[in-house]
C-alpha cells in the first residue's frame, strides 16, 4: 500500500507558532479549553432544541409555522454540532475527559456516531486535509466532483445548481446511509476503521434506535405521518445544509489546494502546518453573529493547526498565527465575508463541472499504521 508522508524534517514554521501560542495561554492565565462563553452556548442551544422538539409535538402549528420552526430545529442541532459536539470530540471542550465524551455524544443525539467521527474528522480529515485519496470528506462521489483528481461524469456540468440539493439531503444520507456502510465494512473511504469494543457497539445501535423512537417513531404518533413527514424533512434540510456549506466554505473553495495520494509513496514537500494553511481558510472573521453560531469555525486555519485549543479562544489566536505567517511567508487564506466564501466555493465548484482534458489518476488505500501514526502527531498539536 502506498504510504503519504509531510517533509516535518524542518517544521520550524509549526514549532515557532506553537510556542507563541504556547506563551499567550501561559502569560494569560488561561485554560486552553472552553470557558463560560461555550458552557453558556451549551445551555441556550440545547434547551432550545429541547423546547423547540416538544413544543413541535405538543402544540397545533400552522403548516407554515410547522415548517419554520422544524428549520428553526434544524439550525438549532447544527449549532449543537458546531459548538458543542465538535469542541468535545476533539477533547477542547473540557480539561475532563468524562466531561468531553459526554458531551461527544451529542452527535449520537443528531442520528450519527461519535466513534466512527473521531476518526472520519479527527485523525483522518486533520492529518490529510484535501488529499484526494484519503480524506473521506472530499470522497469520490457519483454527485459531486470536489477537486481536480477526481473522475469527471456530464451531470458535473451542472453539479453548481444541484449540489445545494445534495448539501440539503446530506445529514439523512449520513445518518441512514453513511454511518452504516462505514460501520459494515469497517472502513472510512480508504482508511481502516479503528476496532469498535463492546461498548462502542452497544452505543451505536443503542443510538441508532433512540433517533428512530425521538426522530420518527414518537413524532409519527403524536402528530401523524403527513405533518412528521413534512417537518423531518424541513429540519433536516436546514441542518444538512449548515453543515455541509460551513465545512465546504474552509476547504473546498479558488482559494484552498490539493493533493492527490495516488499508488505510489508519496512525500508532500510541505511540513504538516503548512498543508494546513494552503488546504484551509477562513471566512468573516469580522461577524461576530457567524463566528457565536458556528462554534469559531469560520476560523478554520486555527482549528486545523490547534485542534485541541476550544473554538472560543480562536479570535485571539488567528492574530498570532496570521503574525507568524507573515515572518516565514506562508499563504494565509481568508475570506472577508460569508457570501464571498460562498461565491468563492460556487465558481470553484462549477469550474470542476468542466471537462477536464485529462484522466484523473487512481487512488489506494492507507495503511493503519499510517493512522496511528498521524494520531499521535495530532494530539500533540
């Protein structure tokens, strides 16, 4: 199997910045977990999911208000994602670990599995961000053509007017769909799944059916088959379409590279934190509203060099990371607003639906190995 390296023998640039960072917590005094601003954010959003379900199930809505408030749901359990999921699963959230896979389990709570995420983002998507071959979130896919590496199909010509269709169904094929096949053949894209115990089993099908009792089941009994049908799919389409356009918006835009990892061993010249910064950007870094919202990951390039640090420190550090970038003359993307991500993300996306003149080359598997190793790597960055 072919093996994908970083050339880290000179990764001065990672090393400098990490001990700036390093010195900014320590001179400060501070935790680089969450503080009272996420623990907040964790109430509001929670028990406003809760209010929002109940409410839906106990009380006679208009059909338009039934709608709008079902996508109030959806927006509602992206923010859960956003801030609270995400910070926990990637151990940010809090110093106790108890405490951080507690609240990881609030994917769990979203219909997907916090197991198999871990290592699909985590390890997977952090250590080959926009590799073609290995990162499962640009995986090959008969809808939508991510990068140039990737086979061409004539439906491409248009995936810029259908996409936002497939972004909006996303969360239902990852629930019903994606999860399963990843748990059934133990695999995330090219890469081994990590070895599920007991108890990992047991939480997943555990999960698995309390979303069908909460999600489905429950709802169908209490309101009817119409009215659930109609609201699951408006909750889900508001919550398919956040997640998917915020990862989008950091990776897949004119501005972010890629790489390809291909049948042979391959060493990308590159150190780690630089692959960062040329596969990532940022995006209205000035919106105070989006940044609350999204849990800090608008601030991308921050989360992919400093995983473990909460989102809600990210405002601060980008100035020291965007400080250093400028000393070691590295690329700093970042996009002064939301919609000129998202013009940025369309052209880049219509621009693939070309045809391209050439074959795109075949991608291979990634030993485990490989994956411990890049494990270790990111839990010291």
């Amino acid at each position: 199997m072919a093996k994908l390296t970083y050339n880290n023998k000179k990764a001065v640039f990672f090393q400098a910045l990490k001990t700036e960072v390093d010195g900014y917590f320590t001179k400060n005094g501070i935790e680089k977990t969450g503080n009272w601003k996420l623990y907040a954010k964790t109430v509001i959003l929670i028990s406003l999911s809760i209010g929002l379900y109940l409410s839906l199930l106990t009380f006679h809505f208009t059909a338009f208000a039934g709608i709008a408030l079902s996508m109030v749901l959806g927006l509602t359990l992206a923010g859960v994602g956003f801030n609270v999921m995400h910070d926990a699963n990637h151990g940010s959230y809090s110093s106790k670990k108890w405490v951080n896979d507690l609240l990881g389990l609030t994917l769990n709570a979203l219909g997907s599995n916090a197991f198999i995420w871990r290592q699909k983002h985590n390890i997977i998507h952090h250590t080959y961000t926009n590799v073609d071959g290995i990162d499962d979130d640009i995986a090959k896919s008969p809808v939508i053509r991510q990068c140039s590496t990737q086979v061409w199909k004539p439906a491409h010509k248009v995936q810029h007017i259908y996409l936002w269709l497939a972004y909006a169904l996303s969360s239902i094929l990852w629930i019903f769909v994606t999860d399963f096949v990843k748990y059934g053949s133990k695999m995330v894209y090219t890469t081994p799944l990590k070895k599920m115990d007991t108890k990992e089993h047991a939480i997943f099908w555990i999960s698995k059916v309390m979303y069908v009792a909460f999600y489905i089941a429950l709802p169908i009994y209490l309101v009817g088959v119409s009215t659930w049908a109609v609201g699951y799919l408006a909750m889900n389409v508001a919550l398919g379409m956040s997640l998917s356009v915020v990862f989008q918006l950091a990776h897949v835009v004119e501005e972010t590279e890629f790489e390809f990892s291909g049948a042979d061993d391959k060493v990308i010249e590159n150190e780690w934190a630089v692959h960062q910064l040329k596969t990532t950007a940022d995006f209205a870094r000035g919106n105070k509203v989006i940044s609350w919202y999204v849990g800090g990951l608008n601030y991308q390039v921050e989360h992919h060099l400093f995983p473990r640090i909460s989102h809600v420190h990210y405002p601060e550090v980008s100035k020291i990371v965007e400080q250093k970038c400028k000393e070691y003359n590295v690329d700093y993307h970042a996009m002064p607003t939301m919609w000129a991500a998202i013009g940025s993300h369309y052209r880049f996306m219509k621009s693939l639906g070309q045809k391209p003149q050439e074959v795109p080359p075949q991608a291979t598997k990634i030993k485990e190995s490989d994956v411990k190793a890049a494990d270790l790597v990111l839990q010291e960055a």
